[in-house]
C-alpha cells in the first residue's frame, strides 16, 4: 500500500546562519515531507518566529502554524542579539500571526495527529525536544528525532548542542528513536560559487527571499554578495528524514558532556554499550547537493 507524505516538525533557529532557511525551503519543496509546524527556539525567538513566517508566506504556505519556543537553554540565561537576516523583516510585509500554542505545545499535538509517524527535525538548540519529551514522556514512542548536531568522531562541541548541553542530554537518553546528522558529514556538502549563483537568477519568490537572506548573512544586506558559500549543514538532516540512502549510520550510544568547563557540549559516540541513537558516518555529499538545488530551484 502506498504511503503518504512523511508528517513533520521542523525546530529551527532560523536568522543566523543561513542553513535554516534554506533548509526550510528545501523541506516546502519536497512533496515527501508534509510539514505540519515549523517551531523556534534559542535567543530572539519572537524575530526567529517572524522570520519563519515570511518565509512560509514567501513560499505559499502560510497555513503552516509556527510556534515560539524557549529562548533561554534549560538552566542558563537567554542569548541576546538580533538575527542578522532580521534586515528582511523591514519591508513591512503583512504576516500571519503566530501559533497561540508554544512550540513543545505544537509538537505534542503533532504527534497525537500524526498517530506514532511524526519526525521532529532539530536544526537548532535541542530545548523545545527537551522540554516536550520532559512534559510528556510518551512522545519517545510516538515520533522520532532527526537531529543536526553533535560530533561522532573529534573531540569537539558543535554549536547546537554547545548552546544548550542539557537538552541534548535529555533527548539522547529519552529512548526515542535518534539519527544524529553531525558535523562529521554536513562539513562535506557545501554550494558551490556556481550553486549560489543559480539561487540568485532563478528569480522565484521564494529564490528571491533566500537570496537576499543569503546577503545579510554574508555581511552585504545591500545586496552586494561577498563571497561566503553555505554549508547545508541543516537541509542534510532535513533529507535524512526522507532519503535516508543518503547516508550511511552506525547505532552508538552517545553521551553529552554538561560540566566540563573546557568539555562542556562535547559528544561521545561511543561503539560500546546500549545504543541511544543512528550515527551518520558517511554522506553522498554529491547526490545530496544536487538534489537540493533541483528542489530549490523548481519554484
């Protein structure tokens, strides 16, 4: 029997690095995925929130609900600072309002609707996850996980999981089924000069938003791109969610290092003991790319 498009939740802290937003679009752009909610956390969530919604809107699909999260990690204090692709929001464009619902809120009721199929993808700071599967613990049997962070094989903190070691530590030990896209792989699939510059003349709404999202993050909100090529660091994770051949993973238990004052964000993804989760190991960095450029580009 055939199978519909794959339910899912995207968290995102969107407005930073360009990464997000595009891998927003790469996901409105893939028939396999029915994007159920699209969800912010860490920092200035309500402009996170804002930009979501252009971007949702840009693309046609502002019947997507989009939840504020948490902007403070678990047992720290919020980060302060203004997106730097907040410099879309000037132009005055109408937007849909928030969800009323918070964004663990929003991913509970997602997995209720999706009945066990839901796959929350985090592409930012693991704390709405955390947070949801603190409230209700069942959601480790009614959905799954694709996360981008982490680092499986140095000894290093990546940023998502830098910025808020706890939540990360409470998913990866929750029971809930895990594939963890770390910096591992996503370090290898990177646009191309010749990538960004299909993005910047396919002159489609949603190409246009990305491309000038794409300036300010380069530092030239005036349009004058300086040569600064993205790494899709987060629409890897988003494939993985839908075209898992992509990859090649390793069942590891992964711990996460909280106290460490020069550790703290550390990964260990270890070969021993009980599995906490699917490590990618490997990527098709090439087949990957072109099949996000063909969606972003296909309007």
């Amino acid at each position: 029997m055939a199978q519909g498009p794959l339910p899912v939740v995207i968290d995102t802290d969107i407005g930073d690095d360009i990464d997000d937003a595009l891998a927003l679009a790469f996901a409105l752009h893939s028939a396999e995925l029915d994007l159920r909610a699209v969800t912010t956390v860490f920092g200035p969530v309500a402009t996170r929130t804002r930009l979501a919604l252009k971007l949702l809107t840009t693309c046609g699909r502002d019947d997507i609900p989009v939840g504020t999260g948490r902007s403070a990690p678990l047992f720290r204090e919020p980060c302060e600072g203004e997106p730097n692709q907040a410099v879309v929001l000037e132009d005055g464009q109408g937007l849909p309002a928030a969800s009323p619902l918070r964004a663990d809120e929003l991913m509970l009721q997602a997995a209720d609707q999706a009945g066990g199929a839901l796959t929350i993808v985090t592409i930012g700071a693991m704390t709405n996850a955390a947070v949801a599967l603190l409230r209700d613990p069942t959601l480790a049997q009614r959905a799954r996980l694709v996360v981008m962070g982490g680092v499986a094989g140095q000894p290093k903190a990546e940023w998502n999981v830098r910025c808020d070691p706890e939540a990360a530590r409470v998913c990866f030990a929750s029971g809930i089924p895990l594939t963890m896209v770390g910096l591992d792989v996503t370090l290898e699939c990177r646009m191309s000069e010749g990538d960004v510059a299909a993005l910047a003349t396919a002159d489609t709404p949603c190409t246009r938003l990305l491309d000038r999202m794409l300036c300010a993050w380069g530092g030239s909100p005036d349009g004058q791109r300086k040569r600064r090529m993205p790494i899709l660091h987060d629409p890897l994770a988003v494939a993985v969610a839908f075209r898992p051949e992509l990859v090649s993973t390793e069942p590891r238990r992964v711990m996460v290092e909280t106290r460490g004052e020069f550790t703290r964000g550390f990964t260990v993804a270890s070969q021993d003991g009980e599995p906490t989760a699917e490590v990618c190991v490997g990527v098709d960095a090439a087949a990957f790319v072109r099949l996000f450029m063909e969606r972003v580009l296909a309007g």
